[in-house]
C-alpha cells in the first residue's frame, strides 16, 4: 500500500500533495497522480464513489504511482473498516473532536488490517472549535500521522461561510484559530495539513505545515478563464 510510501516521504519532512477529482472517475484519478500529485482524495463524505469504485480507483492510482486517500462520511467503525478492505492507502476522517475518537479511528485500522497497518496513513481532520480546544490531547494520540485543520468546515463551524468569494481570503478570525493549531501540531513534533490554493501553499509551507489538499477547480477555472478571454467573451 502507497500509504506507506507517504508516510516515510513525511519522515523526512518532505511535503506530500493531495489533489481532488471532484468526480468518480479513476481515469481522471490517474491522470492527476501523472500530472504530479501524491496522492488523491476519495471524498466519500460529499463525493458520489461507491465501495466498488474506491476498490477500482485506488488500484489504478497506485499503479500511477499515487497513493488513495479515503474521507469516509463518518466515524462508524464498520465503514472504516469498509473502506480499508476496498484498498484505501490511507484514511482522512472527518470531525475529530477528542481524544477518544481518535484512538477509536486509530484501533479500527489496527482491526481492519492487522497485519499491515502500517501501510495505511491516517488522518484526523480538526474542523470546530472544539478540536482546536482539545488539540493537546488529540496529539497526544498515537498512530494518526497527520493532524489535518480543515479550513472550510472550521469556518462553517464559527458562524461563516465555508469558502469565500473565489480569489478572496478566508475570515481572519478563522486563520488565527488555523495559525494556532498548526503551531501546536508542529511544537509536539507531529505532522499538521490544511487546505490551500496554490497562493497559499507557500506560506503554510514557510509555517511547517507538510500535507497539503488541493482542490483541481481553481486550475480548471482560470484556464476556461484565460480561454474566454482570448476569445473576447
């Protein structure tokens, strides 16, 4: 499993790139991990991907040489242990608010997999206020590789928007609470990721943060952009 190609990549500090599809399609999938992304993000939480498309897709992106990276709609230990069994790389579970549920994530890898755990990356996405409160005891979990703040559901979850205008940056009030996290994820010596564009990259990497999400609309939008414009529209 590629999940274990990422984590030895993250070892060594490297910075790990994760890019979405937004559709089902492991053609599209493929062609992403060729264009350079590390990983790609199976959004079964928003996304439309069946069981049978996760176990399709994620053997074509690790014959690309990617790894697949499964958000899962909820903690539900039968559903993890679901999606590892359909050959995820690696797990991004969402709305990790306390120490106990991490370690429950942590124990239904352990679970699923016994005998190769280690080959499967875990992420525990902070998304409310009540994450950031917990943080200290969230990283004082171990076997979650990667502690990941989720910038949209955060926002979402202090009474704004969950994206801005296109180009427009996030409330400041919800980047000090992301600042602040990644501070402390990188303080206890573990490995934090965020949501960025690819102007936002470089500051969060100048900030230590080494696994970045990034969603393939921007690039598809400002190139139709540029091609509108040629044609005078």
């Amino acid at each position: 499993m590629n999940g274990a190609k990422l984590r030895e990549r993250l070892a060594k500090g490297d910075a790990i790139t994760m890019l979405t599809p937004h559709h089902a399609s492991s053609g599209l999938a493929v062609r992403l991990v060729e264009l350079g992304a590390d990983a790609i993000f199976v959004d079964c939480e928003h996304g439309s991907w069946s069981f049978e498309d996760v176990r399709v897709t994620a053997q074509a992106i690790r014959g690309a040489g990617g790894a697949a990276i499964v958000r899962p709609h909820s903690h539900e230990r039968p559903i993890l242990i679901r999606y590892l069994n359909a050959g995820a790389d690696g797990l991004m579970v969402p709305m990790v608010d306390t120490a106990d549920e991490a370690r429950a994530i942590v124990d239904a890898v352990r679970y699923a997999c016994p005998a190769d755990h280690e080959k499967r990356l875990v992420i525990a996405m902070i998304e409310t206020p009540r994450a950031i409160d917990n943080i200290d005891e969230l990283l004082a979990v171990e076997g979650i590789d990667v502690f990941f703040i989720g910038p949209g559901d955060l926002s979402q979850n202090m009474g704004y928007p969950p994206a801005p205008a296109f180009g427009q940056p996030r409330p400041r009030a919800v980047m000090e609470r992301v600042e602040f996290a990644v501070r402390k994820i990188r303080a206890a010596g573990r490995i934090a990721g965020t949501l960025v564009t690819s102007d936002e990259l470089p500051f969060w990497l100048e900030r230590g943060v080494k696994y970045f999400y990034i969603h393939s609309d921007p690039f598809l939008r400002i190139g139709l952009a540029g091609i509108k414009k040629a044609l005078g529209r």
